[in-house]
C-alpha cells in the first residue's frame, strides 16, 4: 500500500529482545468529501508505522512532516483496559520518502549519521514477534 500524510508525533527508535533497532510513528491520513447537501467534511485515520533500516532517520520523522510511505499494512486486534476489543492498522514500511514539514531541524546532523539519515528505501519486512509495541 502507498500513503501520503503528516507525522503526528516525533518518532521514536526502540530496540527490539533480539537487539535490532525499530523507528516507529503515526502517520494521519485524511480524506476530505462533499455531502449530498454539499456540506465540505473531513475524515482521519492513523496508521502506526514500523520502520526496520535506518534508525538514524528518525531525527527526520518529526510531528508535522509530509511523508509518503510503501509497505505491508495489516489490522492489530489488541484488548484494552476495560476488556474491550480494539483494532489498529499497523504499516511495516519498506519504502519513506519526506515531503518537508513543520521546519524543524534534525537534532544531529553531523559526520556519518547525517549520511545514513539520507537513505530511506528499504528492502524485507521484519519478523512479527520482534514489534516492541
């Protein structure tokens, strides 16, 4: 699947129990329609995103930014707190292709990191049982 849309919050890196290091964020998607009575109406929907390769792009991942992501996006059914039945779409992303943003600068953008931060197409898709939320 393909999507464009702004990040809602900073991305965060965790590391995995078998020490590999995953980006995740949220991506809204939003979806703008007429009514029949010609009413303008707005719709959102948040998509949570892992990314696998590059941690050191979460630096660009930042609330606000236009990102056009690729990969395999599948419903999380989780319970929550009262026992009622929940349901996320998750996005295992291959590819991240950034559009601009709020104007915020990256935190560290010096030597080697600022290279790697650059490369953001990435081939595979994780093992389910390594997701760290």
């Amino acid at each position: 699947m393909l999507f464009t849309g702004r990040i809602t919050a900073n991305a965060e890196v965790r590391t995995t129990k078998g020490d590999k290091k995953v980006t995740g964020f949220t991506v809204a998607l939003n979806q703008r329609y007429k009514t029949k009575d010609g009413e303008k109406k707005e719709k959102t929907a948040y998509v949570n995103c892992s990314y696998w390769v590059n941690p050191g792009l979460a630096d660009y991942l930042t609330k606000g930014t236009i990102v056009e992501i690729s990969g395999w996006v599948e419903a999380q059914i989780w319970e929550n707190r009262d026992g009622k039945t929940q349901a996320d779409l998750v996005c295992n992303v291959d590819t991240i292709k950034l559009f601009g943003g709020n104007g915020a600068k990256p935190a560290d953008t010096t030597g080697e990191k600022k290279a790697d931060k650059k490369k953001a197409v990435a081939n595979g898709a994780p093992d389910e049982d390594d997701l760290p939320f």
